[in-house]
C-alpha cells in the first residue's frame, strides 16, 4: 500500500463542513434562484404532456419533413415516436424530452455568450478551460452530490446537473468556430468600418454557424446520456424505467426504456444535423443537394 504521507480526514471534513455552511447559510437564496428553471422545465413537461400523442408525432414528423425536404427522416421520426407508445412508454418520453429540451435551452444561453467572450479574450480562455476539462472529466454521478445537499431530491438538482454536464461541448465549439474565421474576412470588415457587433453578428456568427449548431447537437446529446444518471434523485422519465429495471432484475422493463432512449436520441440527433445543413445551404457554407 502507499504510504500515508499525510493525514486527509482534516481535509475531508473541512470539504464536508464547507458544504454544509453553504447548505445551512445559502440553501434558500439557492433554491429562489434555480426556481426559474424550475418553472421552465414544469411548463415544457405539461405542454409536452398535454399535447395529444397523434398531435406530437404530427409536429415531430413535420419537423423532420421541413429540415429534408425527403421522405426518409420523417419515417424514422414516425416510426421512433410510435415505438415510444406502442412500448407503453409515451408518458416517459415527454418528461425525458421536458428535461433534455430545458437543459438544451438553458446551455445555450449561457454557454454561447461564454464561448463568445473566450474567443475574444485569451486570458478568459486561459482561466475557463481547466474549468472545462474539469467539467467534462469529472464523474457524472460526482455532480448529483452538491446538488441533491442544497436542493434535495427531485427535478431541480437533475437539471442542474444535466446543464452543468451538457453545456462544455457547446462553450468549446463556439469558441472554435468564432476564433477560425477567416482573418481575411475580418480584415475586410474592419476596412470597410463595420463595429464590433456588426463583425461578430453580421460575420463571425454566421460563418462559425456549423461549429455552433454541432456544439449544440453534442449538448443535445450529452443532455439525453444524462437521463439514467439523472432518475437517480427523482428525474422520473425513461430513465427511472431504466432503474426500475435494474432494481428489479427485469431485463424487459430496461430494455424497452433504454431502446427508448435511443430512439429519442435519433430523433433529435437526426433532425438537429438536417436542420444544421439546412442553415449551412441557407447562408451558402455548403454544397446544395
């Protein structure tokens, strides 16, 4: 065994008594603040919900028909949301989607203007990409810890451990993809007296636009990945099936809820990328097919 260089339970206990202030002394300013998303995802969850099934699978599909203009995404759409209720597995669906789709929106406005300010400034791409790569190495179950303390069981800590897993792709892509612009480009601009909104608006978005919309379909995808992990502090959805199966060693209950999953992360994977390309042929980044 190593040696034991030093004592660590001092140090354990301060982590833990630290944590315990901030519980005890900012829990409530904490939960008042988190209630916003909180509204957010219960008001995505009862449209989803109360949306007929026929309805969704009809807007679903017609998604899927105005990102391709073809025939063949909008039977996988149709054939996937079938799936869902024909598995018995409707209800859960939407209340994954509620939170896959919250945990989307809220990244998105706040990793986009982070990404937008590393890009401008070196010395804040210095400071938040460790932060990043802590992000995205650390155990996914390690973020349910702090987050199940201050807020307790339930949708709120699942959100906000979705969020803080989901969003580094995002923040990273738009960072690259605003940075590669062509200096010619923005030379150009300059020249021509456009100002600094007008360059990163009218210019540096538009042309880093695919970087951005694959950082979005990774945080898409990263938010679903989170579904399982999420069920374990009260997330509810397909991946409380997934748990449920486990715990009770039924391997079809699990099955079922984990090809549900997939069938959702094809979805949105799907038509996220035929959107994307859609955007690309819009602004003239790619090839019309």
């Amino acid at each position: 065994m190593f040696p034991e260089l030093i004592d660590t339970r001092p140090l354990r206990r301060a982590v833990d008594d630290g944590l315990n202030w901030v519980v005890r002394n900012w829990g409530d300013r904490f939960e008042a603040a988190a209630h916003p998303l909180l509204l957010l995802l219960k008001w995505i969850e009862g449209l989803l919900v109360a949306t007929p099934w026929w309805l969704m699978i009809a807007i679903l599909t017609g998604i899927a028909w105005l990102a391709t203009r073809r025939w063949q995404l909008p039977l996988v759409v149709l054939v996937s949301m079938l799936f869902l209720g024909v598995m018995g597995l409707w209800g859960d669906a939407m209340s994954t989607m509620a939170l896959m789709i919250s945990a989307t929106l809220t990244a998105i406005i706040f990793a986009i203007p982070v990404g937008v300010w590393m890009s401008r400034s070196a010395w804040v791409r210095q400071v938040m990409t460790p932060i990043l790569d802590l992000m995205q190495t650390l155990p996914s179950f390690v973020y349910l810890i702090p987050t199940v303390m201050i807020f307790g069981p339930g949708k709120i800590p699942a959100l906000i451990a979705t969020i803080v897993y989901a969003a580094p792709p995002l923040v990273r892509l738009t960072d690259l993809g605003l940075r590669t612009v062509d200096p010619a480009v923005m030379e150009a601009s300059r020249a021509f007296g456009a100002s600094t909104s007008q360059r990163l608006f009218g210019i540096q978005i538009p042309l880093a636009l695919p970087t951005i919309l694959a950082g979005i379909n990774q945080t898409t995808m990263m938010a679903l990945a989170m579904v399982v992990i999420a069920s374990m502090i009260g997330a509810g959805g397909l991946g409380y099936q997934v748990l449920q199966g486990i715990g009770r060693l039924e391997v079809s209950r699990g099955l079922f809820a984990g090809l549900g999953i997939v069938a959702l992360a094809i979805v949105f994977d799907r038509v996220t990328q035929a959107f994307g390309r859609r955007l690309q042929e819009r602004i003239g980044l790619a090839e019309q097919r």
